[in-house]
C-alpha cells in the first residue's frame, strides 16, 4: 500500500465531508451500537470508497460514519478487517492511516475478546494497558512509509495513559465492571485449544482476541494517541471453558454494549 493509494481514499472522502473529524472509532464484532448515538451527517459504504477493502465478517456492517458525538466530529467505522479475512496488514491498517490524513486527534478501538484471566466473567470490559503480539505479520513490513513516521516506533506507552486513567474513573463512577489487562492477538480464524489458552495466560495475557494490534502499531508509528478496550465475550479458563458460538460471541458483546457506548461516549466528550 503506497502513501498515494491512501491519500487517494483519504482525498475522496475529504471532497465530500463538510467537517473534518477529530475522534476515530473502531467497532469490533457485535458493538455497533454506538452508531445510534452519532448524529450521522454522512455515511459511506467501504465498496465505495477508493482502495478501501471490504469488510467480509457477518457480523460487520463494512460502513464508514461521519458525525456529532459527546459534541465533537467523529469517524467511525461500522465493521473492520481481520488478517484472517485473507486480507495483509497493510490493508488492515489502511482505514487508521486513512482517518490519520483526514485530521483525527485521537483513536478509540474496541473489540470483542475471550478472557483469560480468572476473575473476569462474561460481558466485562476491559481497557487494554498493553499487548503481546502474536500475528504472523507486522503492518510496518516492507518499504516505510516515511510520510507516516519513523522505521522503528516505540511501544512504551502505545496506549494512551491518561485515557485509560479518564475511562477507568467513568467506570468506576456508573459501577461498570472494568478491568485493565493486557490484550494478545492471535491470527484466527478459529478459536484456541485449551493447552492454547493455558500458554496465553502463563505468557502474561488477559484477554484473548484476533484484531486491534495491528491498529495500534500504526496509530503508534502517526503518534497518534489511542485507546482500546475489550469486551469479554467468552471465558477461556480451565474449569470453564464451553463450546462457543458466534452467535454467543454477539450476544454477550451486545450485553456489554449499553455500559460501553456510554463509555466511550463520555470519552469522546
């Protein structure tokens, strides 16, 4: 993916937006209902917009908003794209950079996940204080784009301190049932063994998903201040692990999603 490519999509879109944005927002699988809470000024589908890929998940929309939310101009996208779609990181990685040439200050990231540590129950949120990378691919492979930052980024700090602070204390106000963890990434598309799992949690992870990583590390190389959080999903802990469903998978996302809209809502105000 040149810097070309992803100023052509960033243009297109520039031409047909009145407000440049501030926020960007991902929604990961079964949480878009944040999307009810936009004031929507303009919505693009991801076939439309040049070298965008599309989304391939059923439970992703594949749209991309432009509004109001907690009074500020957001970009949102309904659906991401996963490694396992058969897409690469760079083409994972495209709507961040894209969003970064359209003006954001800030990204919010969310996903669904399945928990690792013991103490989490199903439908939980947690702010994801760090990451162990465990994705066959890193999307800074290949030719720098240098326009974006520099070859090696660092990683101490590639989630954002003080909006982590800002939505623990949020939570904590309206009692929501938060935790920060760390956050592993596997490829997918399948779920993991219970010996997986196992080595997961002795390697110091909390939750377990197939997304959002490759996001940040592009966010980290802008310097562009972000913020994740999960919602636990399924519980992947000796003793309570069950077969899941991805229907399941949806249904404790939307559990979750009232406290988590509300959320990210007052973080983005």
């Amino acid at each position: 993916m040149t810097f070309e490519q992803i100023k052509t999509s960033a243009d297109f879109l520039l031409s047909k937006i009145d407000q440049k944005p501030q926020v960007g927002i991902i929604l990961g699988t079964g949480l878009g209902g944040l999307i009810q809470e936009i004031d929507i000024k303009h919505t693009f589908n991801y076939s439309d917009i040049p070298n965008f890929p599309v989304s391939t998940v059923e439970s992703h929309s594949g749209k991309l908003i432009f509004g109001l939310l907690g009074g500020k101009n957001v970009v949102a996208m309904q659906g991401r794209f996963h490694y396992y779609e058969g897409y690469n990181m760079q083409q994972v990685t495209l709507p961040v950079r894209v969003m970064k040439l359209l003006g954001i200050e800030k990204l919010i990231v969310s996903n669904a996940a399945g928990g690792l540590n013991p103490s989490y129950e199903i439908s939980d949120l947690m702010v994801i204080g760090d990451h162990i990378n465990l994705l066959p691919e890193n999307p800074l492979t290949g030719k720098n784009l240098d326009a974006f930052g520099v070859r090696f980024p660092d990683m101490l700090e590639a989630y954002d301190k003080n909006l982590r602070e800002k939505a623990l204390s949020l939570a904590k106000e309206k009692n929501i049932r938060i935790h920060e963890g760390v956050y592993v990434a596997v490829s997918g598309p399948n779920l993991e063994t219970p010996a997986e799992y196992k080595f997961l949690r002795i390697i110091g992870a909390d939750a377990v998903g197939m997304s959002t990583i490759p996001e940040v590390i592009v966010a980290r190389q802008m310097n562009l201040p972000t913020f994740a959080i999960s919602v636990i999903t399924d519980l992947c802990v000796e003793g309570k692990l069950k077969h899941v469903t991805l229907e399941e998978v949806i249904a404790a996302a939307q559990r979750a999603e009232p406290s988590l809209t509300w959320l990210m809502k007052e973080l983005v105000k």
